[in-house]
C-alpha cells in the first residue's frame, strides 16, 4: 500500500515465484509509474487508484502486505495502511511497515496488531506483526 512507483512490490515478485501483487496508491501518477515499472519489469500486477485501501471484495485474501507509511498528517495516513492491513491479511498473514522513527509507528500499528517486531536495518526500522488466527 502507498505503493508509490511500485518498487517494493515489484522486487518481492521479482524475487518470489508465484506472486500476484497488488499495489495501491492515492496518487493517480504513482499508479502510473508502477504499471509502466510493472510492464517494463514483466510483472502480472493489478494497481489500483485509491486512498482507503483495498477494495472489500478483497477483505481477507492477502498473505503479506508491505508499505511504508508517509509520516506527515500526525500518523492518520499510517493509520489507514494498518487498517487496510489488518482487513486485507488472511489470519496468519503477515504485515510489515518501514520507516525511520519505529517510536512513532509502533503505537500505530499495535493499535491492530497486538504483537509488534522491530527489525532494524541500517537507519530503519521494519516493524512486523501476524495477523492473528480468527
Ligand atoms: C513514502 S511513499 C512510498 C513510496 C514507495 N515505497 C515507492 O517505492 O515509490 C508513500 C506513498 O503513500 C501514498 N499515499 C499517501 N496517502 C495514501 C493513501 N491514503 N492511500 C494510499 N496511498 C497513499 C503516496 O502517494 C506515496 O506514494
């Protein structure tokens, strides 16, 4: 989600085999970006224009969602990634958020997912959580 110019999405199903890859994006230039990055990179991949999330009908069908969050507007927009996150992931899915400053996402994301892991690379912080079994 917030998939930008698609880069994170496409490298995963660039290096996973039999990934179907689903971005999205507020922004309709991103979108643009990332179908011509799909299309350049040989990627099956649906982009979607929008800025609350998945759509329903695919409530519950991910098993990974990645993104990271923009930090302005006081964390609202993270806000959004995590719902989406937490209504797109199967039980069991996994979720993964990257940013600088972990103190401020964290709080966010437990808001969602009770178990928060901070991984730390480089300068940034991958915060991952399971969604957890129904
Ligand atoms: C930090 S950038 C991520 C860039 C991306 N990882 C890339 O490789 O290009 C955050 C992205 O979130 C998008 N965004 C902001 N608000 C959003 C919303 N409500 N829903 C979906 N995407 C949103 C922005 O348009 C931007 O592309």
């Amino acid at each position: 989600m917030g998939c930008g110019c698609g880069l994170v999405g496409l490298l995963i199903a660039k290096a996973v085999k039999g990934v179907q890859l689903v971005g999205v994006d507020s922004h309709s230039r991103a979108i643009e970006a990332a179908n011509l990055n799909a299309q350049t990179l040989g990627v099956g991949a649906e982009m979607i224009l929008a800025d609350s999330g998945t759509p329903a009908r695919m409530d519950g069908t991910f098993d990974v969602f990645v993104g990271n969050p923009p930090y302005y507007s006081d964390y609202r927009i993270a806000d959004v990634f995590l719902e989406t996150a937490k209504r797109a992931l199967k039980p069991g899915g996994v979720c993964y958020t990257v940013c600088k400053n972990a103190a401020g996402l964290e709080p966010v994301q437990k808001r969602y997912f009770p178990e928060v892991e901070i991984i730390r690379r480089r300068s940034y912080a991958v915060l991952k959580s399971v969604k957890q079994e129904a």
